[in-house]
C-alpha cells in the first residue's frame, strides 16, 4: 500500500498504542486511531526503571506472549494502512539479545500473515573497546553524582548501550525502511526522528514524543491505552483515542513534568527542550493543543547505561502477628543476624562473603531509614530476608541459615514454643539466580549522532 508519507504534509500524526511495548492495549482503541490516518504509529519499548537485571541477563521485562501479541496488532495495523512502525528501546533494556528477540517475533509473525516490508535494526550494545577508546579521548563524563569512568568499570561491565538520539531512527527511516525496530534510546527520540525526518521542526517535534512515550499517560483516567498526537508547525494536538479517556490542560501539563530534574528543561541528545513558555488549550472536552514549546542546540551527547554482576541472590518471606516480638522487632533482627553470621562461620563462610539485608514491610519496608513514621506499627509485619553473594550455593546456605534463625531465635517473653514466623511459601527459599548493579551512568561527546548506532536492514517477506 502506498505510504501516507507521500502526502503533502502540513501535519503529521502519530499514533503510541501503550506505555511500553507489552503492556497491552485496547484493541478498539487501535482501531479508532487508524481512523485517524496516522503516518506512524510506534510504542517505547523500554525502561531502566524495572532495574538493571534485564539489561545484565539480556531478557525482556514483559512477557514474550504479550509483547507478541502488541506486535502482531501493531504490524498488521502498520502495514495495511501504509504507515511507518517504529519502536525504541526494544525488548526492554535495548541491548543486542533485546532487538533480536523482538525482531525475530516481527519475523515469525511477518510468515505467518504474509506481510512483506523493509525491516531496520538500529544498534545500541557497544563494545568496551569502543567506550574505552571514547574514555582516551576525554570524551567521558560521569553524570551527577556517579565517580568518573574508569577502565575497570569498562571492562567488568556485562553489557553496556548508548542512549541513541533520533538521528539513527532517521537514517534508517531516509532508507525506506517501513518498520523499525532501535535498541536504547531515549524514550520521545524515536517520535521526534519520525516528525523531523517529515519536515517539522524540533521543538514540538521533540514535545511530541514527551506526549507519546507513554501512551495514553497524558490522559484521565491514565491507563495503558492509545493516543494520537498531531504535529504541526508550531503546535502539538493531543487526543486519547479511547472514548473513556481524555486530555485536558492539567493532565497534559502534569505529564509534561515527568521523568526530569528540571520541570521545564528537558535535556536531550543534541540539545534541550525548554517548555517554560508553554500553553495548554482545550479544543474539545477530549483534546488539547499545546504551543510555545523551544529548542535550543548544544553538544552532541548520548548517555551510557551498563551494568555488572554483583553476585547471586536467594530470599525468602515470611510474617509474623506476635505482639510481643513486634514490640522488640529491630532488637530481633540484630540478635537474627549476629545468630546468621555465628552459624555461617562454622561452615567456613565469612561475614564479608555475603550480604543479608531483612526488610520489614509494616515498619520501614518502602522507604527504610528514610521512613518517617517507624512507630506507626501495625499489627502483623511482613519480612522479605535477602541474601547476596559471589556464587549461588554461598547465598543459598547463608539464606537457609537466616531463614532457620527468624523461626527458631528466642526472645523475652517469647510464649510459643514452637516457629515465630508463618511462611506462605514451601519450599521457603528461592533462588533468584544471578544480581547485577547499575555502574555507568555517564556521557559521551559525539561529533556525529549515527556513530555508535549502526542500522542493518532486510527485506521481511
């Protein structure tokens, strides 16, 4: 079918069917939003915020059957109408296993309807010899609060991605590739390559994907739906494309605000987006017009995101509704753990081989020592006992000894003679496998946009 691209565009529309790629949405709400015409319709397909185990095992955060599902709906869509799919940040975390994985889901589904189409990979996983190479030439900066990179965080690392910008994303789209599928980048990047590459400038290009990251974030009820956003010469149109949902001034205003240090300036790959003079104008009781968004060049920089391995870990949970002990709890630990330590020493472990934290959900939990209401106790306390170290057998002895200590430790006037904990779960101990630590959050100075993110292509079909 012949592209909605060859329009004359005075407007360009883009359609983000969720939040992140995996997380499902309303079938109906597609559908309402092809109505629409959209020239692309796209999802972010990742995060840091589930953690740094995904992009140190290489495995997606959502599952593989409903990421699945996202994509045939999305592809099909695409095709049929001629539109461009794009997805950033694929498979999670954006490292080479994570596009792979979600391209080769584009590849069976592709077999199995029929479609054919120009595929692009845009490649985010860079070498250490790559990063150490950047770290010789001063091109390295430690963000706020991180130590300066150094060689040996280089080279420990597990995996490490660049945070592509949108000049990749455009590159492949200046190919003719109808489908593309990026590893990491920043989250609006992939929107804004599409409605720059279509002629529109930054700034509510750059507004637009802030509107789309999301899905339907921007609107109320927020949920994990559909939105269309209109990108036009000076102004981006934001509209839910499900019935029940809405934007209004507030809402968009508010999503505007999030994921930033700053509430209005917005650091992005190549420069930053300042909405400090921004409007929000209703044009119906469901869409709202934004304008007075700028953009402001500066020095090419892409962020590094890696991870390394930390150990192994084992856990269990448990509870208790003892009032006597959750009268004493924080001197219960102390004892449990000097009783662990005691115990692991006679099977040769050492203190320091090992890290066992117990989090008390009912007392300090969510927050820890930030907490602060600790002596708002309730009437039972919820126990998650953690155990780290460098291999899986250490955690697992470690934990099984601390488990043994929260059932079995005495304390004054302790009456029941028999377990102080109920654990839910048999068997009680869980291996979680292995752990691993965020260790880049740096930057690195680029003189061209595309260098650390090669694009492959195919023809599917």
């Amino acid at each position: 079918m012949q592209s909605l691209w060859e329009d004359s565009l005075k407007e360009f529309r883009m359609l983000s069917t969720s939040g992140i790629l995996g997380y499902g949405f309303p079938e109906e709400s597609l559908k309402a939003g092809l109505a629409r015409k959209p020239h692309v319709i796209g999802v972010d397909g990742g995060s840091v915020d589930p953690g740094p185990h995904y992009l140190g095992s290489g495995k997606p955060f959502c599952s593989p059957q409903a990421i699945q599902r996202d994509l045939r709906l999305m592809l099909n869509a695409a095709i049929d109408a001629g539109a461009t799919l794009v997805i950033g940040s694929c498979g999670g975390a954006g490292g080479a296993p994570h596009l792979e994985f979600v391209a080769n889901l584009v590849r069976d589904i592709a077999r199995e309807d029929g479609l054919s189409f120009k595929l692009a990979l845009v490649h985010a996983e860079q070498s250490a010899e790559q990063i150490l190479e950047h770290l010789a030439n001063g091109r390295v900066n430690a963000l706020s609060g991180r130590p300066d990179l150094n060689r040996d965080t280089i080279t420990e690392a597990v995996r490490i991605v660049g945070m592509m910008g949108p000049e990749p994303i455009a590159r492949a789209l200046e190919a003719g590739a109808q489908v593309v599928l990026a590893g990491r980048s920043s989250d609006p990047a992939p929107w804004a390559a599409c409605a720059m590459h279509a002629g529109f400038p930054p700034a509510p290009s750059w507004y637009a994907g802030k509107m789309l990251e999301c899905g339907a974030t921007p609107a109320i009820p927020k949920g994990h739906d559909c939105i269309l956003v209109t990108v036009r010469e000076d102004e981006v149109e934001c509209e839910p494309t499900n019935p029940a949902r809405r934007c209004t001034p507030l809402s968009i205003a508010n999503h505007s605000l999030h994921e930033n240090a700053s509430p209005i300036h917005h650091l992005e790959p190549g420069g930053m987006l300042d909405t400090s003079d921004c409007s929000f104008d209703p044009i119906s009781d469901r869409a709202v017009v934004v304008r007075g968004m700028a953009w402001e060049p500066r020095d090419y920089t892409v962020k590094l995101e890696a991870v390394e391995r930390a150990g192994y870990r084992a856990f269990t949970v448990c509870g208790t509704r003892d009032p006597m002990l959750i009268d004493i709890i924080d001197q219960f630990l102390e004892t449990v753990k000097e009783n662990t330590a005691s115990k692991s020493g006679d099977l040769g472990i050492s203190s320091g081989d090992y890290s066992l934290s117990i989090r008390v959900y009912g007392v300090n939990g969510v927050m820890g020592e930030r907490e602060p209401r600790r002596n708002d106790t309730g009437h039972e306390l919820g126990f998650l006992v953690d155990v780290v170290a460098a291999d899986q057998d250490t955690a697992n002895a470690v934990l099984a000894l601390a488990r043994t200590q929260m059932l079995h430790t005495d304390f004054d006037g302790r009456l029941c003679r028999e377990g102080n904990m109920a654990f839910p779960f048999s068997p009680s101990d869980q291996e979680a496998g292995p752990v691993y630590r965020f260790s880049m959050h740096h930057t690195v100075r680029l003189d061209d946009p595309c260098e650390m993110f090669p694009v492959d292509y195919e023809m599917v079909g």
